[in-house]
C-alpha cells in the first residue's frame, strides 16, 4: 500500500476530487495548508503598500491506495490539478506498513 499526499490549488479540490470518485477511489482525507515552492511567495498592493505573501494557501490531498493503483491514481491527480502555470504543486508517495480500520479491525488493503 502506498500513501499519495497531494498539495494542489485550492480551486481545483473538486476537480480532483470527482475525478478520484468516477476511478472508484472514495476516500480521502483533505487539509488546508501553506507553503511554497520555487514561486517563492508574491507581492501584493493592500491599501497603497506593498507586502509580500511568503506562504500561499494550498489544499493538501491525503489518500491510501493498493500498490497497484499508485501510477493511475498519481495520473488522475496531474490531470485534473494541472493548470500549467507555476505553483501547480506536488504529488509525494510513501509506503504503507499497516492500515487498520477501527470499527471492523480490517487490516491492510482490506481496510481501505
């Protein structure tokens, strides 16, 4: 099993979200976070001063999904994330030793 954390815009979490309902991938866990990357921040005019926003809003996708599904998954978040301007985002993947769901006591892949 592996975990996909994927850090998107925030207007595009629907996008990503139908896109992962219609593969059959349901749940999900979503944050909202800060951070930044090589755009390092921006300008911005508030009253006639200009300050500089160093961490921009960003949504963060948590998902666990069966090893074999990792590539599909991983295609699903790019296509519908994307937008081909900077700050598009990132898609980490780690791995998984044991998942347990606490109502049933399912475990691993049987738990997700």
């Amino acid at each position: 099993m592996k975990k996909i954390e994927a850090v998107i815009k925030p207007f595009k979490l629907e996008d990503v979200k139908d896109a992962l309902t219609q593969a059959g991938i349901t749940g999900m866990t979503v944050s909202d976070v800060k951070g930044y990357g090589r755009q390092q921040g921006h300008s911005e005019l508030y009253r006639g001063a200009e300050y500089v926003v160093d961490f921009l809003p960003k949504i963060k996708v948590e998902l666990v999904v069966a090893d074999s599904d990792v590539d599909s998954t991983i295609d699903i978040i790019i296509n519908s994330a994307k937008t081909g301007k900077i700050g598009d985002g990132k898609i980490f993947v780690s791995t998984i030793e044991k998942t347990v769901r606490i109502r049933t006591g399912e475990e691993n892949e049987d738990a997700i």
